[in-house]
C-alpha cells in the first residue's frame, strides 16, 4: 500500500531546505571512503529522485522524496550496505510512480542499478497477503539476483512501519500484519535480529491502538 499524494505544488523553500538536510544526514552516515564514480552517481540519484518525486508528498503531507532518502540511510547506517545500496534506494520507487522508465537508470547508471531498481518494483508483488511459504518462494527467487534487492525492502518496509500513522486505521492493520506474517520472519532468516524485533514491537504497538 503506497503512502502517496499526487498533484501537489511543487516543495517551498523550506521544504527544499528539509530535504537538503535529509540528504546531508544520509552523507554522513557513509564511513567507507567512496570513489569519484559512486560520489557522482549517488549525488546523480539524489537530484534525479527529487525531480521525479517533486509533485508527490506522503500521506502525512510531507515531501515523498524524504522516503526513499531514508530507505537509503537505514540501509547504510542499520544495515551496513554500500554505495550500489544506496543508488538504489534512492531511486527505488521512480520507475514504478513516475515517468522515469528502467530504460533510462539502465543508460544513466548501469545494468547493475536496473536490475537492482526492477527487483525492488516487482517485489512489491509481496504487498499483498498470501500464504506465507509462497511468499518466502517469490523471497528467494529474488535473492539469487541480488540479496541487496531483499534489504532495500526491509529497509523500505522498516521505515513505512516507522510512520505509519498518517495511514487509515484499516490500512495500518493490513500493512502491520503482512509486516508480522513476512517481513519479521524474513528479517530472522536474514540474520536482522534487530529490525525483525523492532517489527514485531511497532506490529504489536498499531495492533494495540487500533
């Protein structure tokens, strides 16, 4: 379920202002010292990622682009992933909600990044229940292209369960629960022990409130 508005006026000032801090805070997550290639495609991403999401703000009725710049951050600082990760987070969600095609991140960043960005669009097949072992099936197909597919989606699913408030309550339920039944147990067979604990805690926390 997409946490998404469309045809919203471009970001204000202070907006832009918010996202540039946003992206400073992912920058300085990085420890490992990156080559000018990477520097470049990860300021590249950024600013493509800005445009394309520009008119798009999240249920909450902040900019969309604060989404993806987190994905990206969570997948550096809690997961421990490098530059290709973070590439990818960033551009994850444009091709399957905006004009950008596969087509050009494959000319504009490499056959590596398209896989990596087509992996992630597919893999939102995953967002609708269905018997779990069928589930951990689609899980890994996906992993024998590239497990860092699998991650960038913990990492987009931890931080939608992060703020989910802005939700319906019926699509909070939906959300928390495929959380609970996929995501925490993927995360254990993963060896993320903290990001399946935190699942399960904000999946026990919204079923309690709701």
């Amino acid at each position: 379920m997409k946490d998404r508005s469309t045809s919203i006026p471009p970001n204000t000032d202070e907006e832009k202002k918010l996202i540039r801090r946003a992206y400073r805070r992912l920058l300085r997550t990085i420890k490992t010292k990156l080559n000018t290639e990477d520097q470049t495609n990860i300021r590249k991403a950024y600013e493509l990622a800005v445009d394309a999401h520009k008119a798009q703000r999240r249920k909450s009725g902040e900019p969309y682009i604060l989404h993806p710049i987190e994905v990206a951050r969570i997948c550096v600082e809690e997961i421990g992933l490098g530059p290709t990760a973070i590439i990818s987070a960033l551009l994850h969600d444009v091709v399957e909600d905006t004009d950008i095609t596969l087509a050009y991140i494959k000319k504009e960043f490499g056959d590596k990044i398209a896989m990596i960005v087509d992996g992630l669009t597919k893999f939102n097949d995953l967002d609708v229940l269905s018997p779990q072992a069928e589930n951990f099936k689609k899980v890994l197909r996906t992993m024998v292209k590239d497990v860092r597919v699998v991650l960038i989606k913990m990492a987009d699913r931890l931080h939608n369960m992060r703020t989910l408030g802005s939700m319906p309550p019926h699509k909070q339920l939906k959300i928390a629960s495929e959380t609970n039944y996929i995501y925490a147990p993927l995360a254990h067979r993963l060896g993320l022990y903290n990001m399946k604990t935190e699942f399960q805690d904000l999946t026990m926390k919204k079923s309690r409130r709701i």
